[in-house]
C-alpha cells in the first residue's frame, strides 16, 4: 500500500499504489490504463481528484497537441495524461507541507511558476520562463497541469501548495470544477485594472469563460454588461448571470454599431474577447471608447490581422491572458463562496471517469447544448442515470 517516505498519509484515505489514468497515443486516442500513483515532494500534495470539467484547451491538446508541450514536444505517444479543469480532496501531505489537511477539499490552479525567474518574481506565474522544463523528473520548472506535466483524467495528481485553493464544503463537486474557469474571467478584468464598477463591459462569445465573465463583471458592479455570440440558448444565460443585454451577431451582423447603440451611441470602456473569431479583435478595438481596454482571452485557431492604426491612434489598450494568474482564483471562490452568482448554470453533463470518451464526444460536438461537461471518478446512482 501507498507509503512513501517522508510523506505524511491517513488511515482515513486508503492509496493504492497504482491509479487507473486516461493515457494519449495518436491525435485523438485514449487508452483507460494502471500509472503508478504519483507521489508528491516538497511543497506538494496529493489530491484525489473528484470531479474534471472538460476545457476546450483539453480538446485542442488531444487532437491536435498544442498548446500542450511534453518534453519540449508534442504530448502524442508520451504516457501522458491530459485535463487539467479539477477539485478533489487532499489525501497525502508532501514533506513539510502544513499549509493544508488531509480531508481538505480544494480547486486547482492550473499552473505553477518556477517561482525564481523574473515573470514568477512579479506574480506573474502562467508566463513563467521556465514554462514545459519539468516533466517527469526535471525538478526546475513551470508546472501546468494537463500541458506541460500530467493532468487529471485520472484518480491522483500532485499539486504544488500554491495552486490549491479551499472550497466551501457546501459548494458541490461539480461547482468545484469551475473555480478556475471563474478565475480566468476574474483575471481577465485585473489585467484590465480590476475597478470596473460602473464601468461598460462587452464580453464577446458565450463559451465557459466568456459566461464567467459576464457574472464575475456584473458582480463587480459593471454597468452594463453586454454579451455578444451567436447561440440564443447560451445567450439566455448570460441574461440569467447578470448580462444587461445580448447580441446575436447572426441577427444584427453590424455589432459594433449594435454595441455602441446599447451604450447610448458610444464605445464601451472594456471588451473581453472569449470567442476567438478572427474577425473578433477588430471588432473589439472598434467597440471601446478611445483609451478603452481590450483583454484577449480566447486562443485564435490562426492568424489575426489587427488594425494597429486604429489602436494606436485612439489610444487603445490590448492585453493577452493565459490561464488563471495572479491569485484571481482565490478572488472568485470567493465570490462563488458567497453566491454572487451561479456558476452551476454552465453545468450541462456529468459523465463517468471510464466513460471519458463520451464525455469528450459531447464537449466537442457540443451534444444535447452541452457547455461545461464534467467527469467524475466515482458517481452516485441519481448522477449515472443523468450521464445515461
């Protein structure tokens, strides 16, 4: 049985030795397979891990690679096990680790900084130099679950301390997931300047995140919140998370002018742009107001002409965002914590862990209207009836 040296367990939480994990081959390919369970060092944990949202991030990694990167390469054929939207239950303690119990439920961050280059000395650990140095036993190095070291389609994974984030018990597996999808939309409007009371906001696209960011912006007193995209059931809930106003771009093609028509004639002073359309950052920088700000959110599929005149002479401002940085998660377990708003409302599917490939299946081809469709390790008989 599980016992590694210096790692401090429980008789509450039986390890076993080896875990059952979802392994990539060729593009697209899992195989349900034993790993060994991983076992964590210092300044680690290891969680066993209760439920995984599935990202469209997940989707880009298993059937095409990038943004993944294993040993300096594309994560095909490499042991490697994808995921990396996930909450469990700390059961083991790496050594010298207090910060945390074992029992103790918590989110996790998907990424790690080496903590000792410039970027991680600034906070700024999702750019950290050392990014995709440390798989397998390359101990220096930016960690990111499910891109640069495994993931968690599996039932154990370690986690560096400062990834964790503890969740209210009453807050359900499934919520707990999307902690971090509420922290990329809450670091979004940092990068932005964080003070957006009163302030006009447009999320474009009605994905996970771009919904996330309408209730986190409404939350934060933005006002309004417009929603662009282009499916009305989704639209209807970002009506539901606190939008003023939506757009369907298929209705009203001209949504700059709709934009500027719904904020009395004028830009608006924030975009964040979740739908990664190529024609979306363009529009984006035509929607603001001269000095507005734009945060890109969305990985484009390929590239992007942009209107540098027209930013450069209004004065605009443009940031990229990767991940979940600066803490932001923390700020919106908070949020959910106190029920701002629901983010259950994105919560479409629950799936088994070992039915892993139908779960993938309606992510990507958005079955039944799925949005957020999560994977659990173990379910209850109510939850496979759903799955069913």
């Amino acid at each position: 049985m599980y016992a590694p040296a210096g790692v401090k367990t429980s008789k509450e939480f039986a390890i076993p030795d080896t875990m059952k994990a979802w392994v990539l081959g060729d593009p697209g390919q899992l195989v349900f397979k034993d790993k060994p369970t991983p076992v964590p060092k210092k300044a680690e944990v290891l969680v066993r891990i209760d439920a995984v949202a599935i990202c469209a991030t997940d989707l880009e990694n298993i059937y095409h690679g990038p943004p993944a990167l294993i040993e300096g390469g594309l994560p095909f054929n490499k042991n490697w096990t994808p995921g990396h939207e996930y909450m469990g239950t700390v059961v083991a303690l790496g050594p010298g680790v207090d910060e945390y119990k074992i029992g103790q439920r918590v989110a996790v961050e998907i990424h790690a900084g080496c903590g000792q280059c410039k970027r991680c000395r600034e906070g700024m650990y999702t750019s950290c130099h050392n990014y995709g140095l440390n798989y397998g036993d390359v101990d220096k190095g930016h960690r990111a679950n499910g891109f640069t070291t495994d993931g968690g389609f599996c039932e154990y994974q370690v986690n560096n301390i400062n990834t964790l984030v503890k969740i209210a018990d009453e807050m359900s597996d499934e919520e707990g997931t999307l902690v971090v999808t509420a922290g990329t939309a809450m670091y979004a409007l940092t990068e932005l300047g964080g003070l957006v009371a009163g302030e006009s906001v447009v999320v474009t696209g009605p994905g996970p995140i771009g919904l996330m960011a309408v209730a986190v912006a409404k939350a934060l007193g933005a006002q309004p919140v417009i929603l662009t995209g282009t499916r009305d059931n989704r639209l209807q809930i970002g009506l539901e998370l606190g939008a003023d106003a939506v757009i369907n771009i298929r209705k009203d093609p001209d949504v700059v002018a709709a934009v500027k028509k719904l904020n009395g004639g004028k830009g608006v002073d924030y975009v964040v742009e979740c739908s990664a359309a190529t024609s979306a950052v363009n529009d984006a920088v035509r929607m603001v107001n001269r000095g507005g700000k734009v945060c890109l959110a969305a990985f484009a599929h390929e590239e992007v002409p942009v209107d540098v005149a027209h930013i450069v002479r209004n004065n605009i401002y443009l940031y990229g965002i990767r991940g979940e940085g600066k803490s932001a998660t923390h700020r919106a377990e908070a949020f959910m914590r106190q029920k701002r708003f629901d983010a259950t409302k994105i919560h479409t599917h629950t799936f088994p862990l070992d039915d892993l490939p139908t779960a993938i299946r309606y992510a990507k081809d958005r079955v039944d209207d799925a949005i957020k469709v999560v994977v659990k390790a173990k379910m209850d008989t109510a939850h496979k009836v759903a799955a069913e």
